[in-house]
C-alpha cells in the first residue's frame, strides 16, 4: 500500500509526544513562547516552527536523561534562530549545572550579542567571567554594566563592584580593571563618593591600605555628607590605620542620623576606648533620645566603667523604648539589659535580687528559655558561686551541647574531674566538631600534668577544627612546657600571645621564659598581663608561686 505523508508524520508525532510528556515541567515556559498576548489582548503567533519546538522538546529531553552537552547545544541553537531570552537564559543555566563554564560563557555571550542592550546578559557575561577567573577580559562587561544602569540605579550598581570580584585571585589585577572602568565616574558629582567608595575597598582587598585611604578621603572630598566613604575609613581604623579615624569625625559632623555615629562606637568599644565611646553615646542620646540601641549600648559601656547608677538609668531607658517600639532584636535587648541590671545588683552583694531580676525574663520559646539560663549561670559563675550554677545546669535537659560544655566547666571549677571528663567526652559524642571541648578536656590535663601524650592529643585536634585560634595555640604551648619541650612551647605561646595578649597566656608564657631562665623577658611579659588584667587568676597564681620581683 502506498504511503501517505500523514503515515510518515506519525513516528515523529509519537516522539514529539513523548518527549513533551517526559520534559513538560521544565519545557512548558518555553514553549509558551510560542504564542505571545499583545497589550490589546490579541494573541499573535511568534517565530517559533515546528522544527524549532522539535528541537526544544529534544533538547530538555537530553537534559533529562543525563546528556547536558547534547542538550545545552540543541537549547542554544534554538536561543540563536529565535533570539529569545528564556532559551538563552535555559542554555546558561544547563552549562552551569553541567559545571561548564566555557559553555556558560559561549551562551551567555551569544545572548548578549543578540541583544546587545539587556543588561541581565551583559551582567551574566561579567560575572561568569569572574568566575572563571578571567579579570583582565571583565573590563568591557562592566563598562557596560554601569553604562547600561539607569541614572537611578548607577550608584548601586557601583557599590556592588568589589562584591563581584571578591573571589578573584589575582586582586591588584582586580583593582586595575576596575580603577579603569570607574574613571569617568570618579570625577563626576552624583557618582564619584560611590565610585571612589568602591575603589577603596577592592584596594582594600588586595591589601593596598594607603590606597584605599587615599579613596576615602577622595569619597569624602567628593561628598562630605556621603556615608559609604565614611564606612570605608571605619574599616580602616579597625585596621588600625590612625589617619582614618579623622575622616569618620569629620564625617559625622555631617550626618543628620546615628547610623555612622553607632558604628564609630562600636569600633571604639572593640578598642576598648571606653571613655570616648561614652562620650559618643552621650551626644547620640542627646541627639537622637528616642534611639533605643544607643541607651543599651551606653547602659553597657557604663557598666564595664562600673558606674552603676548612670549604668542603670540608661538601661531602664532603653528597656522603656523598647517596649513600646518592638521589633525581631527586642526580646534580646531586653534580655541584655536586664542581665547587666542583675550583674549590678550582685556587684553589690544582692545575689538572690539578682537572680530573681533573671527569673523575670521572658521565657516564650525554647530560645528565651536557654537564654534565661545561660544569663543566670553567667551570673552565678563571674561571683564564683560554681555549685548553685552548676546545681541549675543539672536540673535541666542535656540535649544542649553548649549547656553540657559550660556544666563541665563548672565541674572543674568544683575540682570535680571525672565529672568533668565525663561531660566533656558527651559532648564530644554528641557533636563531633565542637573544637572547645577536645581543648578543655585537653588543657586540663595538662594543667594537672596529668596523661600529658593524650593531653596534647586531643589540643591538636582541637587546632585541627581552629587552627588559629591563640587560646588552644596557649594550649598547645602548655601541654610542651609539661612535656618539658622548651622551645616547641615558647613558639606556640608567643605565637598565641601576640595574636592576642591575653593575661592568662602572659601568665604561660612568662613561665616559659622563666624557666629558660630568662627572667627580664619574662617579667615583661608579666607586667603587660597586669596591664589588661590584673586579678585574673592564673596570673596571680603564677606570681605568688614563682615571687618575681616586678
């Protein structure tokens, strides 16, 4: 029997319908494509052919069955014969999934010739680009990127520069290709606080402080009342680059909320400038009275001065304005404030005040529960009070690793070791990960020259999970001074102390020193421990036992 061309159009009938029932749930928004509304309602046919929604459906349908490279090629060519964005967008995604990145780029490259105006292409161009490392050729594609921005918009697309190429390697290549692309902007008013604002930080990036200086003063140059400039030269001073801090006061001067003014704060209390920081708060609340964070951060810094009736002024403040303006922070700033007016109270003896201050607490949720406790146990633990702490951790659940962590320690507070071991070694089973017990249990031992091997054992696992961090390094450090390793010691202790000159390391390491009879060095080394603590126990112990004279 003589065929008809209907008999020969069947076989591709079948598979059109099975590829389109196999790949419905992705295709269908392509296909859509294939007829368009108009604004009038009349619904007009587009370009796409049978061959092309073909071609579709047998693209998806490779993605499907696990041939993205097949696939990807089928989608792309239908986004080149249609110039359409969600074929091209398709075509991307599918060689991003495939982890292909020159394919991504080949895509997101043809979409952008095709539509050399659409900024989402030109911005997919740039930012595979960036992910493949290739900067040097990122310099056109952000040219356009701020070309293509609306007047409205420039200035954010400008700030987001350095977050486009935070994870280049090559970061002074970075900022030389972007110093290029900004220039016609650094010199021109609306854009150029922004501009050198950006600029700053990528210098900042490749560890250029003296350029991303030079960058602030420029922003600030460009626009006095400007705050991103004027966050910059805040960064800068928490890198202790002292020019900067004249910047931030000249900016503040210009600023007409307390945005600035709290995190200049904030970078004085981290410096432990406590005195000017008040001075800060001061002025905000003056200003700005209704600004409840201001009252708590001064309530706090007053506390720490130890100046507990303006300390408690502040903080019956803040708890006011916060009950009337709640928000997501205010149940733990309130929390806060009331634990600072329970450590005032027992300052002065008041224990049981205090504690009931903390029973006052909200306690809604599983959170506030644990936050209640925890500020009780803080309490009880900073006026040596170990048993009543440790007696309400143990009427609690254990399932909190953090509250079994902080058990332990007051087990070994109470001289109570086993227990302390036992706590520890739960915690441990429990969370695998958590550095700080592998370093107790370690130190511990330690400390009593007691199982010294497994001692130092478990404080290089813990250095294992933090490998920086100066109080397990101090670990470290002591764990070889009870093996009587010298010298192994002294280098993880200097090395911990000047990453943070904390009392209780000075204490090891001036024993160290002592010991390697090295007395001066070692009394140096005391007396700057004093410095910044000086009732801190471990300190004090080291010096009734050894007698320096200091």
């Amino acid at each position: 029997m003589e065929k008809t061309v209907s008999d020969y159009d069947r076989p591709m009938k079948f598979l059109l319908q099975l590829a389109f029932f196999a790949v419905a749930s992705t295709a269908m928004p392509l296909l859509c494509h294939a007829q368009a509304a108009t604004d009038n309602g009349k619904i007009e046919n587009s370009g796409m052919t049978g061959e092309l929604l073909y071609e579709i459906l047998l693209g998806e349908l490779n993605v499907r069955q696990g041939q993205p490279v097949a696939g990807f090629s089928l989608l792309l060519d239908a986004a080149r014969k249609t110039n359409d964005v969600q074929l091209y967008t398709r075509a991307v995604d599918i060689a991003l999934q495939a982890r292909s990145g020159d394919g991504a780029l080949m895509a997101a490259r043809s979409w952008s010739q095709a539509a050399p105006q659409d900024r989402q292409a030109n911005l997919q161009v740039l930012q595979i680009l960036l992910a493949l490392n290739q900067v040097s050729e990122s310099l056109e594609p952000l040219k356009k990127e701020l070309a293509l921005a609306p007047e409205f918009e420039r200035n954010v697309a400008i700030s987001l520069i350095p977050r486009h190429y935070a994870r280049v390697t090559d970061k002074k290549l970075a900022v030389r290709v972007v110093q290029q692309a900004l220039e016609p902007y650094l010199k021109t008013s609306p854009h150029a606080a922004p501009a050198w604002t950006s600029l700053g930080r990528m210098r900042l990036a490749a560890n250029d402080t003296t350029g991303a200086l030079e960058a602030a003063q420029r922003g600030l140059a460009a626009d006095a009342s400007a705050m991103a400039p004027a966050l910059l030269a805040l960064e800068l001073m928490g890198r202790q680059i002292k020019e900067a801090e004249a910047l931030v006061t000249q900016a503040l001067r210009k600023q007409d909320n307390p945005e600035l003014a709290m995190s200049y704060v904030r970078v004085l209390i981290e410096g432990e400038r406590y005195s000017e920081a008040s001075d800060q708060l001061q002025a905000i609340t003056r200003n700005f009275p209704k600004h409840a964070e201001a009252w708590l951060v001064l309530g706090s810094v007053q506390f720490e001065q130890g100046l507990d009736k303006q300390a408690e002024a502040s903080l019956v403040r803040y708890i006011d304005l916060a009950s009337k303006s709640p928000n997501e922070n205010t149940p733990r700033g309130i929390t806060q404030a009331q634990t600072r007016r329970a450590a005032m109270l027992a300052r002065q003896g008041k224990i049981d005040a205090a504690r009931q201050l903390i029973a006052q607490l909200p306690a809604n949720n599983a959170e506030e529960a644990r936050s209640r406790v925890m500020a009780e146990v803080q309490l009880l633990r900073e006026h040596r009070q170990w048993q009543a702490a440790y007696d309400l951790l143990n009427k609690i659940s254990v399932d909190d690793v953090d509250l079994l962590y902080e058990q332990a320690m007051l087990a070994e507070k109470l001289n109570r070791m086993d227990d302390m071991e036992k706590l520890l070694r739960t915690v441990i089973s429990q969370d695998p990960g958590y550095y700080n017990a592998y370093n107790a249990l370690g130190f511990s031992l330690a400390d009593r020259n007691l199982r010294l091997p497994e001692a130092k054992q478990l404080i290089v696992k813990a250095l294992s999970f933090a490998p920086d961090d100066p109080f397990i390094t101090d670990s470290l450090g002591w764990v070889e001074f009870r093996l009587g390793n010298l010298t192994a010691a002294l280098a993880s202790l200097e090395k911990a102390f000047r990453a943070r000159p904390d009392a209780e390391i000075a204490a090891h390491l001036g024993e160290v020193l002592w010991r390697m009879k090295r007395t001066d060095e070692a009394i140096k080394i005391w007396r700057r421990g004093l410095e910044t603590a000086p009732n801190n126990e471990t300190l004090q112990e080291t010096l009734q036992r050894l007698k320096p004279a200091l």
